[in-house]
C-alpha cells in the first residue's frame, strides 16, 4: 500500500505592539514586530525592518507593551480566595466538585495573562494531573500546569486534606515514587509546620511558625528521589531549621519563607535555592489580606489575638528579610496561592514592601520563574526558537507594575485566547 505523504501547513502571526520588553535583560524595543509560526516565535525585529509575510495573520497590538506570559510557581487550582465559603470547606468538598471549580479559577488566571501555572497540591485524587491532562489535549482552553499529584506531609503536618501522609524515610521514599508514577511534574513537602488537633484553629497554632514538620534526613530523601527522575522539588517551609535543612540537600524552592531570618540568605545563595510565593498579597493587601474583612477564607475579625500576633510577625520579618536577601542576589518566584487571577497585586507588593524595582518584579513571574520550573529554554523570555506565550498590556509595567492588570491580548503556544 502506497503511504499519502502528510504536510502540515503551520499558521503564521504577525504580532506588532507599541513596546516590547522580552524580560531577557534586554532594552525595550519600540515598535517591534514579531513573527510566529504554529507555536514557535521565528522572527524578532521593528516594523521597520520586519517585514509582514504576504501569507501570515496580523496581529496589530497598537501602542500595546507586549510580554512573555506569566507564570505563577504556587497555585491550587480548587480552591479560591474569591469564593465565599472558608478553605477549610472548600478543601473538603468532593474531587469532581473542586476540578469543575478549578477549570473556572484557571481559565480567569489565563485571562489575566498567567499562560503557565505549578500546582502544589490539591488534594488526594490527583485532579491537578487530570486538569493538566485535559487542557494538553484541547478539552478547555487554560494554563500549561506542571502538577504535584499529591503533596506530602507528616501525619502530624499541617493541610491534612491537601497532602497524604508519609513518615519516616522508607515512607517518604515510596510516596515520592507513587506520586512520579502518578504523573508529577515537581514532589511537594510540607517540611514546617504541624498541628496537635484537627480543627481549623489547630490548623492556625500550627501556622507561621519554624517547627520543623519533617527531619533534614527525610527531607533529603524526598530530593534524591525526585532529582534521579530529574523532577524538582517544592517546600512548605515558613522558618525554622528547615529552612537551612532544605537547602543544603537540594530543594529547589522554600514555599512562602514568611519567618526567615538573615543568617538564612547565605544558605540560599551558597545552594541556589528560590523564594517561591511569598504570599504578599495574604500580609500587605488591604483588600484580599490576612486583615481584610473581604478575605473569606481567614475571616479576621473572628479570629483570636494571638493568630493576629503572628501575622503581624511574620509581615514585619517578610518585608525586612526578604528586602535584605532581593539586594544580596536570592532568587524569587511570585504566585498567588489561593487568589487566582490577582499575580499583578503580589507584583505590585514585591516592589512596594520588599523594594523590587518593576523589571525584578517582571523577571520574578517569567524569566526567573521559569527557571524554577525547569522550562526556561521554552518559555519566560521572548526569544527566537521559544514557545509563543504572549501577552500584550494597555500601559507599560516598568512605569507603574499594576499595569499588568490591564491585559489585552493572550497568545498561549501561537494560538489567541483573548484579543
């Protein structure tokens, strides 16, 4: 039987903007031009020295900032902060329920120009991996999610309805096998924290504080089995000696961090390891915070003194700490935990609390972020030869970092979500 040869046909855009800031380092470029073909950038140049293929599609941006997609290195897809019912409830709710309610909270964080997104837990019946699963295949439009599958906690650890229980290092090991078998992109430990009771308040004693959850043993089996499948490893680690435990036997992000002190920075300097999500939003922002009467999963005024304490702790030593270790070269990645869609509000208070300047806050959701992730050779910078994650703001970012609010074109691989 003679074989028909197949020839796939791959559609060009010509993508045209006012400015564009790739996030590699480089000056802006006014008036640039950049030529897509199916889902790889091809061409970079202006208007004026590009010219647009008789067979491409026009993407006219006017004087629109074009960047790289977002990314957020800390999400859970079904739970959200904008829902009007306490995570405590929202994380009890059935698999099916929390994945229908995920494809919604997704597909808004897409719409506010995160073309990629980790999941660090989300309970017990890997509905991260099949909300993965269903986005690659075309099933609904969302994010490119790297998933955890299941997290991992002590049985004394605190979010017992995110993580399954694993003690000592015989069992740590296997549970990071199960959940590479599961399909994990990144092995996530909760390494700080525990609780001494079931209850929502147990759940709060537990929190900002620098128990160690799990020993530097355990932890650096965790590591070894991820790292031999080459997959990295993201922990829940607020304080405390964990902090330092992580880092030495190599994880690659310390999740939050809220209760570091000085002497931590030299640890992350020397190993290399990420802030990731620093929970901002949750200390500075008066509307969605920690303090906020609209936070409907911590209500603030029905919680004790002493939660209040804490979080008035951990708020003084996240700006002043984490000011220190921005100026002295540690790495952060910015994400949202539970406020889908509001990634420009941790922005806008990395550089108001922690004292980024506008480009380190942009490098903190696409390039750096993406290294975190393992992915920077594909996305995270507009370059020649990268996956097409565009999107384009109204005004430009490095002005005024709430601009990034304001998106008026998604490109996710080449292909437009909302123009």
């Amino acid at each position: 039987m003679v074989r028909r040869k197949e020839f796939i046909i791959l559609m060009k855009t010509y993508i045209t903007g006012g400015v564009l800031i790739d996030c590699t380092g480089k000056d802006p470029i006014k008036n640039p031009s950049i030529l897509v073909e199916g889902d790889r950038i091809v061409k970079i140049g202006t208007k004026g020295s590009l010219p647009m293929p008789s067979d491409a599609k026009l993407l006219d941006c006017g004087d629109g900032i074009l960047l790289p997609g977002m990314i957020d290195s800390h999400l859970h897809a079904g739970t959200d902060s904008s829902r009007d019912e306490p995570l405590n409830v929202q994380l009890t709710q059935p698999d099916a329920l929390r994945a229908l309610r995920a494809r919604d909270s997704l597909f808004n964080d897409l719409k506010a120009g995160v073309t990629t997104i980790r999941l660090l837990g989300d309970g017990k019946g890997c509905i991260d991996v099949v909300l993965r699963d269903a986005i690659n295949r075309g099933d609904f439009q969302g994010p490119r999610l790297l998933a955890a599958a299941q997290a991992i906690r002590p049985t004394h650890g605190t979010a017992a309805e995110i993580g399954v229980c694993a003690d000592g290092v015989e069992e740590v090991r296997k549970r990071v096998r199960e959940a590479i078998f599961m399909g994990a992109d990144v092995i996530k430990l909760f390494i700080s924290n525990i609780s001494r009771g079931d209850t929502y308040l147990d759940y709060l004693k537990g929190d900002l504080t620098g128990v160690a959850a799990y020993t530097k043993e355990e932890i650096a089996v965790a590591v070894e089995e991820a790292h031999r499948s080459e997959i990295k490893v993201a922990a829940h680690c607020i304080g405390g000696p964990a902090v330092r435990w992580a880092l030495e036997v190599g994880v690659d992000s310390l999740e939050h961090a809220n209760m570091i002190e000085d002497d931590d920075i030299q640890y992350f300097l020397k190993y290399g390891g990420f802030i990731s999500d620093p929970n901002l939003i949750l200390f500075f922002d008066p509307e969605h915070g920690f303090e906020s009467d609209g936070n409907k999963t911590h209500k603030w005024n029905e919680l004790p003194s002493w939660w209040h304490d804490k979080v008035h702790i951990a708020q003084e030593r996240t700006r002043s700490v984490m000011a220190k270790a921005l100026k002295q070269g540690v790495k952060f990645a910015l994400a949202t935990d539970l406020n889908h869609g509001l990634l420009y509000l941790e922005c806008k208070y990395f550089v108001e609390q922690v004292g980024a300047t506008p480009m380190q806050a942009l490098f903190a959701v696409t390039r750096d972020s993406a290294e975190l992730l393992g992915l920077q050779d594909e996305i995270g910078t507009i370059e020649i030869g990268k996956c097409a994650d565009l999107i384009c703001v109204k005004k430009n970012p490095l002005d005024n970092i709430e601009n990034l609010k304001e998106v008026t074109m998604i490109m996710k691989q080449g292909v437009i979500i909302n123009n």
